[in-house]
C-alpha cells in the first residue's frame, strides 16, 4: 500500500484539531470537561440511531430516541462527584434520578406512539447505553480520579484529568504510528471488516505507542522524564491501543452492516462522532477497569 500523504494531511490536520479541543476540555476544568464529553455523548447516540435504522430497515420514533439519550445521559450524571454542584444542587445527588426518569417516560411515550415495535432494533438501542453512554460515564470518573501512585519505592501524584489525558494520548498515538507503518510496510490485511488495517501496521502502532508512553509521555504530561511514571502509563497505553483497535473495528462492522462509509462528516478524514471516538469508546472501560484494580 503505497504511502498517501495528502491523505496524511487532511488525517494529521483533523486530528490535531481534535486533539486541541480535546486538550482544551481536559485542561480548563471539570465542567468543560462534562460539556465537552455531553456534546460528544449525543453526537455518539444520534449516529448510533441512523446506524441502527439503517441495519433493522425501521424508524425510531423521536421520543424513543431522545429518550434512550436522555436516560443514557444520567449514567454521565451519576458518574459527577462533588466538585459538580450547580446553585447548591450536586448533579450526582440531585440532577441524575430526574433525567432518568424523564428519559424513561420518553421511552414510554414512543414506545406506545408506534403501531410496530422492532425488537431487535430495541435491542441494538439498549445496547447503546453500554456501548456509549457507560463508557462516558466511566470517562468522567476518570477524570476526577487522582491518587498518590507507589511503585518500586517512588511515589508521584497523578491528578484529575490525567489518566484521560494518557488515553486520549495513546489513541492519537496509536492510530497515527498504525497508519504509518502500515503504509509503509503493511501487506497482511487485519480483517475483512477493516481491509486497510494490516497486521504489520497494528503491530507497529501498539509497539510505538506503548514506547512513547513509556519514554516520552511522562515528561509531556507530568513534567519530568520519569521512567517510574512511565511504567504506569505503558499498561495504560497497551491496553488503549489494543482495546482501541478493536473498537474501531466493532464500529467498522456496524458501519458495513448499514452500508455506509461514514457514520456521520464531523471531521475531514475521519467521518463522525462515532469514527472519531470509537477506539475511546471501548478503550475506556478496560482503562477504568485497570485503574480501578490499581487503587485495591
């Protein structure tokens, strides 16, 4: 596969923008964080609901979708600790029962609004609400976690934002060393599912993410080249790029299911919410997973 670089430049540009919106909501606070990963949560489920549409050959009637998003979102809520509080009100405590009991009643109503119910089509839509609406969940409870982290007799602090940090990172990372070496040496195809992806090119891009963020990722983000840190973030890192590939090509078969190219035209050279954040989606939930074995 001969290398493209005008596609390199639309991908390189687009994902540099990404990553400096991405950077942006990470960095300021928590709440441009929970704004950021909101617009991002409906994004994910309107593209869901035309994908789904497209493989059952139904029509969701509208309250039924903005129910399952409105309910789904309340997994987001649930997930806020007590630095979100709005006029006195935690958005946990206070916010998140009554979203999802107005989510519910939409359900309801576009339940009973349609002569036909596609079963199957039901199906896939609940199944959102793990696919995306869990994994962002899980993705803000990352971002307030912080710990003071001992290993092999040195103690650093990691604190709120980071480990999102490191696994927005490593995707970036992944794909784009993925895309190199595949284009430069790959000739063994992935999957039939993904016939651009090959063997040489996720090799590659799994080996030199978990390198940078061994080497290079914790002077970037911590500050200093510490190769302590760096073994924290190297399993974060293998675990993202893995887990990551694979979600892009679970998004991949949906994608051909419905017999689309793009889930959605968000950004030039990498379709929608879903073709961006798709790797992120599956990635964050064995990260949190990892995390959460950590602090045992």
């Amino acid at each position: 596969m001969a290398f493209n670089w005008p596609v390199f430049r639309t991908r390189a540009l687009t994902a540099i923008v990404f990553a400096a919106v991405m950077l942006a909501g990470l960095l300021w606070n928590h709440w441009s964080f929970m704004v950021l990963f909101s617009i991002i949560h409906f994004g994910c489920w309107w593209e869901y609901f035309k994908l789904a549409e497209k493989i059952h050959n139904t029509k969701f009637h509208p309250y039924t979708k903005l129910g399952v998003m409105v309910f789904g979102y309340h997994f987001m809520l649930l997930m806020c600790g007590p630095a979100y509080i709005i006029s006195g009100f935690g958005v946990s405590e206070n916010i998140a029962m009554p979203v999802s009991a107005a989510g519910l009643i939409l359900i309801l109503l576009g339940i009973f609004s349609q002569k036909r119910i596609h079963l199957k089509a039901l199906g896939m839509a609940a199944l959102g609400l793990v696919y995306i609406s869990l994994s962002w969940g899980l993705m803000i409870n990352l971002y307030q976690w912080r710990n003071d982290i001992h290993l092999h007799d040195t103690m650093f602090v990691l604190g709120e934002g980071i480990i999102p940090i490191i696994i927005i990172a490593s995707i970036w990372i992944n794909d784009t060393m993925a895309y190199i070496v595949g284009s430069l040496i790959g000739k063994t195809p992935l999957s039939k599912v993904s016939p651009k992806k090959t063997w040489e090119g996720t090799i590659g891009g799994v080996v030199l993410c978990v390198a940078v963020a061994l080497f290079v990722l914790p002077g970037l983000v911590l500050g200093e080249f510490d190769l302590t840190s760096g073994l924290l973030f190297a399993p974060i890192a293998l675990i993202t790029a893995i887990t990551g590939t694979i979600g892009d090509l679970l998004e991949s078969k949906l994608k051909r299911m419905a017999d689309v190219k793009d889930s959605g035209s968000l950004m030039p050279g990498h379709g929608g919410f879903l073709d961006r954040f798709d790797s992120l989606l599956l990635a964050t939930p064995f990260v949190w997973v990892f995390v959460k074995l950590l602090m045992l």
